[in-house]
C-alpha cells in the first residue's frame, strides 16, 4: 500500500501574471486615462463637425434667401413697367403699346446680363453641351449645322441654365423623280 502523498503548493503563475503590481496598476490606470481623454475628444470633435455643418446649411439657406431677395427687387420694375405697358393698351395706341413692351424687353434683357446670363451662341455646328436638337433637315447648309433656333438658350458662366432648342441641318435629300 502507498502512502498518500502531500500535494506541494504549486505557486500559480497564470494568476501572478494577472494581478497588477504597485508599477502595472499605475500604467494601466494611465492608459485608461488616456484612452477615456481620447475618446472625449473624439466626441467634442464629432459635436463641433455637427454644428459647423448645420451652422453652414443655415449660412447657404441665408446666402440664397437674400439672392433671391436681391433677384425679386431687381424685377420688380420690371413688373412695373409691364402693368405701365398693360395700361397703355385700354389708353393709347398700339404703336405705345409696343414701344412699351419693347423696352420691358430691353430692361429684362439688361437685368440678366448685368447677373451674368448670356445667350447661347447659335450660329454654327451643333454642340450637344449648351444645343438641343428638335429635328433636322434637310438643307444646303453643312450637315450638323444649326439652321434655326426654336427657342434661345442661356448660360451663367460656364453653367447652361436653359440650352438652346434648335433645328439642325442634314443631307440634302436627293430628289430623284422616276
């Protein structure tokens, strides 16, 4: 028969390794530290990101409230002048009556273009960046040329607002009789 034997006490490692000493406690309360101040600045980060893009949507929604604003004083005599010209009509004249209306024209036409509106140029080979085209003919003219213009097209820069609607010439079409 064998005897039992005493167990040794085993010092456990696994454990030691574990446990925080005096040195490993500080350090490790210092990374949490630091981890908890990073993230606290991530977050005030975030919360100013948020308002500097709600404080820019409020500014472009501004910025284009007093355009518009600028836009409507511009035209308003422009409406004047329309209910000057619409009174003519019952008053005077239909020679006043087109002079009238000729110079709304003229006042319109000078608004946009003191804002930068010009018309699309026409005259030429059709360009599918500022032209659109609503049929073609046949005609003399070179093939892809723009032979009329339906209605007038503008830009604001470089930036097409409206293009120009127009008619474009094709191949003369071969009349033969048989």
């Amino acid at each position: 028969m064998t005897e039992p034997r005493e167990t040794e006490a085993v010092p456990d490692t696994a454990a030691q390794s574990q446990a925080p000493n005096g040195d490993e406690a500080l350090s490790l309360a210092a990374v949490v530290a630091e981890r908890d101040e990073a993230i606290d600045r991530w977050k005030r980060a975030a919360a100013d990101f948020d308002n500097y893009k709600k404080r820019a949507h409020r500014e472009r929604e501004e910025y284009v409230a007093l355009a518009n604003e600028r836009l409507v004083k511009d035209l308003l005599p422009i409406l004047d002048d329309l209910e000057r010209a619409l009174a003519a009509v019952g008053e005077h004249e239909e020679a006043t009556v087109e002079d009238g209306v000729r110079l709304v024209y003229r006042s319109l036409a000078s608004l946009l273009e003191r804002n930068g509106v010009k018309e699309i140029e026409t005259s030429g080979k059709f360009d599918p960046h500022v032209h659109e085209a609503l049929l073609s003919q046949p005609s003399e003219a070179e093939e892809g040329s723009v032979i009329d213009v339906v209605q007038q097209g503008y830009v604001i820069g470089d930036r097409v607002v409206r293009p120009a609607r127009v008619v474009i010439a094709a191949a003369p079409a071969n009349g033969s009789d048989g």
